[in-house]
C-alpha cells in the first residue's frame, strides 16, 4: 500500500485549448496527513479537486487514487471511488427546503440500504462531532453562517469517506467562526485516520492545521512544496509575496492582457499623441 493516497502524475488540463489551468504538476498527498493547497483566485485549486472526483479527465497525465487511475468514462469506477471521499463545497450547497438533519441524511438515504433507525443514529453522531446536534431540527434559513458550513462538513463525512475535500472552507466565516472551522478539519482528520485536502487561499489557518503545503500560481505552475515552516521561512519572492499578503512582487494585479490602445480601437502613436 503506497503512502500517498491520491497521486497527480505529470497532468496538464484547461477547459479549452486557448488556456492551461494546470501546467504538468506532479504531486503526492499523504495518507492519513492534512495536505493544504494555496494559491490565488483562479491558479487551478479547485480545478485539481475536479480532476480527483472524476469531474474533468486530465488533457495528459494521471490522477491516481489509492492506487487506481481515475477513468472518467467508468461510472462504475467513480461510483465505487466517489462513494471513499467526502466533498464541502465552497458556499456548504445545503438543500435550503430540508432540515439541517435531513441535509446531513441525504447521502445515506440515497446511496446505502440502511434502515431509518440506524440512519438516526449515525446523523445525530455526526451532527454531534461538529456541535450542532441541538439543530438537528432547524430549517437552512435559520441557521447563521457558519453553522451552515459546519453542517456541510457534518454531511461531507457522513459516510466515513477516507479522503476529505474542503473547497475554501474559511471563505466568508467571522473568526471565531474561522477558528472553529480549522481546529474541526484538524480534529476530524486525526480520529478518523482520513487523508485531508484543504483547498484554500487563507494562509494562517492552513499552516496552522496542515502536515504538508503546496503553493500554486497563475498557469498551473506549483511554486513550491513543504512543511508549514519551510514555506514561511522561504527567500523565494513569490512564496513571500503570497504567504505574507504583499501587494507588490512577482504575482500581479492585472490580468494579462493586449495593450490599452488595442481594446479600445486606437494605436499606441494616436494614444500619446
């Protein structure tokens, strides 16, 4: 059995042939270890999850979990490997017409034979590991912010999944909130024996929860790969532009474009004339 639980083999993917999102990265996330992935707005983070679950096949490459090659053509295949992973989404994607205890029974309802008792049981267990037992009865409507995403995280480890993703788990959440949300992925990682993959911008709370940090930039380029400590004590200007918030250095403001004159129908002698 290889210690790394999911495998990215040389892949290069993008929605259309014009633009590269992921640039042949190669990258191993650890059994049983919280792997972070930071990197900002559109560098491909959740893009990569995509290509895990069996969303997007790989333009060339390979995603290998747990040993398998994911095929997306085989819906036997990602039935069997979807049912191993548990999934929170960026904004919780809660059923806002169910309760918070029907939201967090849905996967069981739909994709095993348990009898309603048993369902019962395992719903409230898990409703309890994130504090909210009390709500099980609530409507989505009256629950704040970051119940709601502690709701998603009770759902997305419903089944036991042995590998859990959070898509920007911290996104819109106050601190207290942020902090509860940090210490629940780490806990949650640690009793269950799960592999963890924290797709993320925030930098402090993923250094303070991860085993291991990948940093993406723009083009699908991984920047650079280590412990928490090893990325913050980096000289490289585009680690520390990225883990200390700079405003200025390598990555830029601007997207990259054609020059001004050109969008707007006039050459750059007419401009400065």
């Amino acid at each position: 059995m290889s210690d790394a639980f999911i495998e990215i083999d040389h892949v290069t993917f993008g929605y259309d042939s014009s633009r590269t999102i992921l640039n042949d990265i190669s990258l191993r996330f650890m059994r049983g270890k919280v792997t972070a992935v930071l990197g900002s707005s559109g560098c491909g983070k959740t893009t990569l999850m995509r290509l895990i679950g069996g969303v997007h096949a790989a333009t060339r490459g390979r995603v290998v979990f747990d040993g398998e090659v994911v095929d997306v053509h085989d819906r036997a295949q990602l039935y069997r490997l979807r049912r191993r992973l548990g999934m929170l989404f960026q904004f919780g994607a809660l059923f806002t017409d169910l309760t918070v205890y029907d939201n967090v029974a849905f996967p069981l309802r739909e994709m095993t034979d348990l009898p309603e008792p048993m369902i019962h049981d395992i719903v409230l267990m898990k409703l309890n590991a994130v504090g909210l037992r009390g709500a099980a009865l609530l409507k989505i409507s009256e629950v704040s912010g970051g119940m709601a995403r502690r709701i998603a995280l009770a759902r997305a480890i419903v089944l036991d999944p042995e590998l859990i993703m959070y898509d920007e788990p911290f996104a819109g959440l106050d601190l207290i909130s942020m902090g509860v949300a940090a210490k629940l992925i780490r806990t949650l990682n640690d009793v269950t024996g799960a592999t963890s993959l924290v797709i993320s911008h925030d930098v402090p709370e993923c250094m303070a929860i991860a085993d291991w940090v990948v940093l993406l930039a723009n083009g699908g380029r991984v920047v650079a790969q280590g412990t928490p400590a090893e990325l913050m004590a980096s000289t490289d200007p585009e680690v520390r532009q990225f883990v200390r918030g700079e405003p200025d250095g390598p990555v830029k403001f601007h997207y990259p474009a054609r020059p001004l004159a050109e969008d707007f129908g006039l050459k750059a002698t007419e401009v400065r004339a």
